[in-house]
C-alpha cells in the first residue's frame, strides 16, 4: 500500500514520515527517516467529535507532522542517550522484581504502573522536554529498550538489525 509522505527539517536533518491512517477521528504516523519502525497516533473523541477541525482537514496535516516531530524527538533523546536509559531501565526491573511477592489482586498492577511511570519520566527527563510516553507507545519503548540491553540491537535505526532481529524470530519478553 502506498501512504502519504510527509517530511519537516528539523535541526537540519529532514525527517520523513509516512501517514499510515487518516480518518475524521484518528491519525496514525509511522517515521521512516533517520529513524524507523516507529509510529505514533492520535484520537479525538468524545464531546470534542462536534468540532469542524477534524483530522481529514488541514488541520490533520497539521497533526501528522506535530506527531512525525514529537517521534523523531523522543527517537534521537533515546538514540543519544541510549546507556544511560539502559542503566534506568534494568533499576526498573530491578523493582519490578521486588514486587513479585505482592498478590496481584492487591496492588501489584497499580505499583507497575507508578514504575512504569518513573521510568518513562526519568528516560524523557519529561519536566525539561515536555515529552511524554502515552499508554500506547510504552509497548514500542519497552521493545527498544530490551532488544537494546539483551542484544544491542536498536530497533529505531534504519539497519538490517531489524530485519535480522524479527526474521531470526528473537523475542523480546516484556516485565
């Protein structure tokens, strides 16, 4: 299937994209370059369905290219500062461990979600960047980064470590 390319210069490096679905009320953007097998989406819903600019006007070009930008941002942090998140993310199974012990019906799940949370916070130093990880990247992030401490692989990075790592059918068990 042939999606619509977007691209924005960004710091002088071009950063492309593609829109993998445009509907009224969902957007979904995949980068291809200087990173890849990445992507990203965005919803309206509720009330907010009543408004005029939905995602199938202007105003959803305008979105694809504020989502290609806020994935290249939170790519090249985790590109340049790949060590450093490795070292948090082993402190974070390092806690998660310790929480087996808790019956699940109790507060475990609540206290993965807190370190989840940390975690996501710590890596994107979210107070100074303003980035965040949402719910439905944090699947994507955790790929990255355990293909990274297991084999470091960087699934982000246009190579032939992808194609390598998903055809040799290497698995990536998530916490």
């Amino acid at each position: 299937m042939d999606y619509p390319k977007i691209a924005i210069e960004i710091d002088g490096i071009t950063v492309e994209g593609m829109i993998i679905k445009r509907e009224k009320f969902h957007i979904e953007v995949e980068i291809t370059s200087p990173f890849n097998n990445y992507r990203n989406y965005l919803m309206i819903s509720g009330m907010c369905r009543g408004t005029k600019d939905h995602f199938l006007t202007e105003f959803g070009e305008k979105v694809a290219l504020d989502i290609l930008i806020n994935i290249y941002e939170k790519l090249d942090m985790i590109d340049r500062n790949i060590e450093r998140e490795i070292l948090l993310y082993q402190e974070y199974l390092a806690e998660i461990s310790q929480t087996s012990y808790i019956p699940k019906y109790e507060v475990s799940d609540r206290v993965r979600s807190k370190l989840e949370d940390w975690l996501f916070h710590k890596i994107f130093v979210s107070s100074v960047t303003n980035l965040t990880a949402s719910h439905n990247e944090r699947p994507q992030l955790f790929k990255i980064l355990e293909a990274y401490r297991i084999n470091k692989v960087k699934l982000y990075k246009q190579t032939d470590d992808f194609e390598k790592y998903t055809k040799n059918g290497w698995r990536i068990i998530l916490p």
